[in-house]
C-alpha cells in the first residue's frame, strides 16, 4: 500500500489536534470538536479535511462505529519509516440481554489500543467485582475482549447469564457449562443457559 504524505497546513493542524486527543483522553475527537479546535464551523469541511487524510493513508475510518479512528503515526528511525497505529476501541457499559453487544446505546465511549492488540469485533468491559483476582484480573480493570461466540476449556471468557454479563473461566462439562470463578471464596456456576460474547485477551489497568 503506498502513503501520499503531502497535506496542507490545515490538515495538518487536523491531524495533530486528533494525535493530541488520542493521547490526552484515549479516545479520538468528534467531528465538532475538530471543528472548534481548528477552526473550521462547517462539519462538512471537517468531513472532507477527514476523507483526504484517509485517502493518503494516514487515518483510516469506520462509518459504522461512533468515533471509531485509526491513526497511522509516521515516525522515522533507522529502517526507515515506522508505522505505528493505534485504534478506537468500543468501551461497553450496559449489556443488556438480546441486544448487539456493540450497540449503540451499550457504548460508553472509545479507548485507543495499539492494533496489535485488537480487530474489528474487539470490545472493552470494565471488570466488576472480585470473582477473577487469583487470575490478577481485579476489580476495575479493563479486560479487551474478541467478540465470538464458542469458547474452549480453560478460556477467560465474557458470559451472557440470565440478564448479567460476567467474566469467568469456561468449561465444557457433560450436561451443562461450567463458568469457574478465579476466586477461590467463590462457588462455580453451572448452568445450560449461557451466551458467550467473547474471549478476553488482554487486560490493563489504569494506576
């Protein structure tokens, strides 16, 4: 894929107020907010400013997700060009039974990854409770989940129960499913009745 870097001074002032935000809030700036802070009061231009950008390689874009942007940071070293990208990943609030787990209406806001660790189905909860701490997940972490709908046995897993996503071990067993606690204070939970959502594949926390 080849990269134009010729832009001009305004989406230039565009692109780094977007870095900017990326790194003071973890999530990109809305179209407004660009707007304002280059001062630009038409949306559409901001929308076209965005479209160049994208068309020279250096954010990419998905209109299906709210603020969702990735930004390609050019950066020289000693092999040359390195690209280093990050992306806008969904932060789920509520999950409620029956719905998308990317709705809309479920998104908090957006957190910015390195895409090493995330794709397109990838989401982020907030953890609640202890029932995973011998696992060093801890209450208040954020977990980063591939959205998916098997598991294998021994899988950290997000789980559909009953109107309640939980964070639990899966396990297969002869006539139901195991959802095992990383807390040994805690009882495993068997149930026929289970939803997986995803695997969670990275964890961090904020200090």
């Amino acid at each position: 894929m080849s990269y134009k870097r010729e832009i001009t001074a305004r989406q230039q002032q565009i692109l780094d107020f977007i870095r900017a935000e990326l790194h003071r809030r973890g999530f990109p700036p809305s179209v407004r907010e660009i707007g304002e802070a280059v001062g630009l009061s038409s949306s559409s231009t901001v929308h076209s400013h965005l479209a160049a950008l994208e068309a020279k390689g250096l954010i990419r874009r998905d209109p299906s997700k709210p603020r969702a942007l990735e930004v390609f940071d050019y950066r020289d070293g000693d092999r040359g060009i390195d690209y280093g990208r990050a992306r806008a990943v969904p932060l789920v609030g509520h999950v409620a039974a029956g719905e998308p787990i990317l709705a809309a209406e479920n998104i908090e806001t957006t957190m910015t990854l390195p895409v090493e660790l995330t794709d397109e189905a990838t989401f982020i909860l907030r953890v609640r409770g202890d029932s995973m701490v011998e696992a060093g997940i801890l209450d208040g972490d954020f977990v980063v989940v591939r959205q998916q709908s098997h598991a294998d046995n021994g899988d950290i897993v997000v789980a559909m129960l009953g109107d309640e996503a939980t964070v639990k071990r899966f396990f297969r067993e002869a006539d139901s499913i195991r959802l095992q606690p990383e807390n040994s204070a805690l009882e495993a939970i068997y149930s026929r009745d289970v939803t997986i959502l995803g695997k969670v594949i990275a964890l961090f926390r904020k200090i």
